[in-house]
C-alpha cells in the first residue's frame, strides 16, 4: 500500500512538472511565433516576408561622342607667277657716218631696233618692183682694215636650198664685181635665207656707198624675181 502510494505520488509529481514545463514552454513558443490562422477561419496575421531587394541596374556609361572629323586641310591656292614685263625695245646707236652718207645722197632710211638702216627701194626698169636693203651700223676689223656689210634678201626657205639653187647663186657670185651670195639663219636656226651682200670700207664716201647699195639691190631683186617669181622683199 505504502509502495503503491509513493509510486502513485512518484507519478503525479513528474505529470505536474510535465505539465508546468510544456505549459511553459507553449507559453514562450506563443510569445515569439505570430499567430496563425486558425481552424475556425478567423484572419491571423503572419509574418511579412522579407523579399530580396532588387537588383541594381548596372549603368551603362553613355557613349562618348565621337570627336568631330577636322576638315581635311586643303593645299594653299599657288601664288600667282607674274609674268615678266616685255622690256621697251632700246634702239641701239646708229653709225653717225652712214646717217650722214644717206643724208648726203637724199635717200629715204629707218632704224630698226638693232641700229642698223633699213632701205625700200625702187627696183629701176622692173615695173613697180621694190627691194629691201640694210646697211649695218655694227662694223667688224681685219687687220687695220673696218668693214661693213651691206646686204639684201632675196629667197626664204623652211630648210636647207637645194643644190640646183645652191650652184645657180655660187655661179652669180663668181661672175660679179662687188658682194656674193651668203645663208643666213632665222627663227633658231628653222628659217634660211638667201641674202646678196657686199662688205665695204666703214667709211666710205656717199658714192661708194651708193655703189653697193645699187649692185645688192639689182643682184638681190634679179635672183628672187628668177627663183620665186615674187616681190615679198
């Protein structure tokens, strides 16, 4: 009996201490859960859950403008070559000695740039036909002897004459008193020309210089009028 009856108090001590230790233990699991709701559909509120945070969007830095193409450089405008002046032509000094000689003689004259004389004169017995003739003023020496050339055109060519008119000039030169036949050079050597010319004293007197001028004039005309049947000098 007595057994019985501490096993029996043995038991009802470890049920109260049961009871007491989950009865708190509710208690503390009630104090920290929130309510639920519960079977009879009353609202209980729950926990709010924590949502993560958005994600941050990664800016992406805006694009640099590109920088402005320079303009591509273009080449200064080339300076303008001024073009050389013409030089006014200078006559040079005509031989006094021959100004006075023609003078003398009341022949019409001019002087051309390079101070030589220039005659047009009148072919005698030739029905109009006229004649160039130029005297030089520039004078050249041969010993104690100065000589000037007095001389007239008569064919032009674009290129060498051909031996017939070659030999017919030798010819005329051989059979006259005064001058012979010469080529003379134009236009950088492209231009030839068959000129009568005879080299006389530079001082000689009117007569004698009225004597050369009559014999190239004649001889120069005769061989252009022959040769190409016109009066261009």
């Amino acid at each position: 009996m007595i057994k019985f009856v501490r096993f029996g108090l043995r038991n009802a001590v470890l049920a109260v201490a049961c009871i007491l230790t989950c009865g708190g233990a509710q208690t503390l699991l009630a104090q920290d859960l929130p309510p639920v709701k519960g079977s009879s559909g009353s609202n209980v509120p729950r926990p709010t859950p924590r949502t993560a945070p958005a994600p941050r969007p990664n800016p992406r830095p805006a694009p640099r403008p590109n920088p402005p193409t320079p303009a591509p450089r273009t080449a200064p405008a080339p300076r303008p070559t001024p073009s050389p002046q013409p030089r006014p032509t200078q006559t040079a000094q005509a031989d006094p000695r021959v100004r006075a000689a023609l003078d003398s003689l009341g022949m019409p004259y001019e002087i051309d740039g390079d101070g030589d004389y220039k005659l047009t004169l009148n072919v005698p017995n030739s029905n109009g036909r006229t004649q160039l003739v130029y005297i030089n003023t520039r004078t050249e020496r041969l010993g104690s002897m100065e000589i000037r050339e007095v001389w007239a055109p008569a064919i032009r060519s674009n290129g060498p004459f051909t031996e017939a008119i070659s030999n017919q000039l030798l010819k005329i030169s051989y059979d006259k008193e005064l001058g012979a036949w010469q080529t003379m050079l134009f236009q950088n050597g492209q231009v030839y020309m068959a000129v009568y010319a005879a080299k006389i004293a530079a001082a000689s007197d009117p007569q004698a210089l009225r004597a050369s001028i009559d014999a190239v004039l004649k001889t120069a005309d005769a061989v252009e009028l022959q040769v190409t049947g016109k009066d261009d000098f």
